[in-house]
C-alpha cells in the first residue's frame, strides 16, 4: 500500500513538474510573410492574367447578350406571339448561361489561386520549420490571425529575420512590424 502511494506521489510530482516546463515559442506574421515571398508576386500577376481573359469573355458574352436583347426588343412588336416567347427563353437561357459561366469562373480562380499558393505556403512552413529547429523552438504563433491576446516578448522570439534572410527577402522589418502591431488591453502591446 506505501509502495502504491508513494509511486502515486512521484507519478504526482512529476506530471506537475512537466507541465510546469515552458515551452519555447516563435511567432511571426505567415500571410504577411506569404506576401513579401518573390513568388508570391508571380503568382498574384499570373492569377490576374487569368483573370483578365475571363473578363475579356464574361464582357464577350454581356455584349452578345445586350446586342440579342435590343433586336428583339425592336422587332417583338412584328413578330408573332410564338416567336416572341421563343426569343424571350432564348434570352433567358442566355442570360442563365452567362450567370452560370461567371460563377464557374469564380471558382475555377479560387481554385488556381489555391493551387498556385500551395506550394509557396509550403516553401514557407518548410523554412519555419527549419528556423524553428535551429533556435530549439516547441511552436510558433502565427501573429496575423489576431488570435492571440498577448505575447511576453521575454520568452517568445521574433522568426520573422530569420525567415525572411532564409527566402531571401530585403525589407524594412521595423516598418513592418509597426504597420502589424497591436496593442492588447489590458497587457503589453503584442510584439511580431
């Protein structure tokens, strides 16, 4: 029975004393960090290549559609009334076609943009990563989410540099970090 409770005691102890252990944590502003990446770049103007030849024919079909209508607008009052209500589900198929077409379009961006910022976020979670194991990190707070409420910047450390000399982006980081900062009621301001 002593055995027990005194095992007891020690199991105790020692899960008191693990979670009593700090942790080492970073944090660093990822979509911010995302933005600043050369890639990302290239790829917001592929993206809007893309989108500008969408534009080009949702504005084709407007047109088509705008140039439809006033003819039949001209001529209904000549034409018989079958005619007339062939025309109007012609412009009405029409017109859902286009609204089809612009919504598909929507999504297909949604998707390339998924689709081009993949590998680039990966790219910078695999640079975090790194950072991370050379400082001897246990996790990092990503600060643009604002999820947070306050940041000891004594036990917390800034990756931001490092992240950025590792993919190779020159900026200003005080600027940086002053247009990102916030303050926390009640607390000191939430350093990035």
């Amino acid at each position: 029975m002593k055995t027990r409770l005194l095992s007891l005691i020690v199991l105790v102890n020692l899960c008191l004393g693990l979670s009593a252990q700090e942790g080492k944590f970073g944090y660093l502003d990822f979509n911010s960090t995302l933005k600043l990446m050369p890639e990302y770049m290239e790829a917001e103007i592929n993206l809007q290549k893309i989108q500008s030849d969408y534009r080009t024919e949702i504005e084709r079909s407007k047109r088509e559609f705008e140039r439809q209508y006033i003819e039949f607008m001209l001529e209904q009052d000549h034409l018989s009334s079958s005619i007339v209500a062939k025309r109007q589900k012609e412009l009405q198929l029409l017109m859902d076609n286009n609204t089809k077409f612009r919504d598909k379009v929507q999504e297909e961006l949604e998707t390339q943009r998924v689709n081009m910022l993949a590998p680039l976020k990966q790219k910078l979670l695999s640079v975090i990563s790194k950072v991370c194991t050379d400082k001897g990190l246990d996790y990092v707070i990503d600060t643009g989410t604002r999820t947070y409420l306050f940041i000891n910047p004594e036990k917390g450390v800034d990756i931001s540099n490092q992240v950025y000399s590792i993919l190779g982006i020159e900026t200003n980081v005080e600027s940086v970090q002053t247009e990102n900062s916030s303050s926390v009621p009640g607390g000191k301001p939430a350093q990035k």
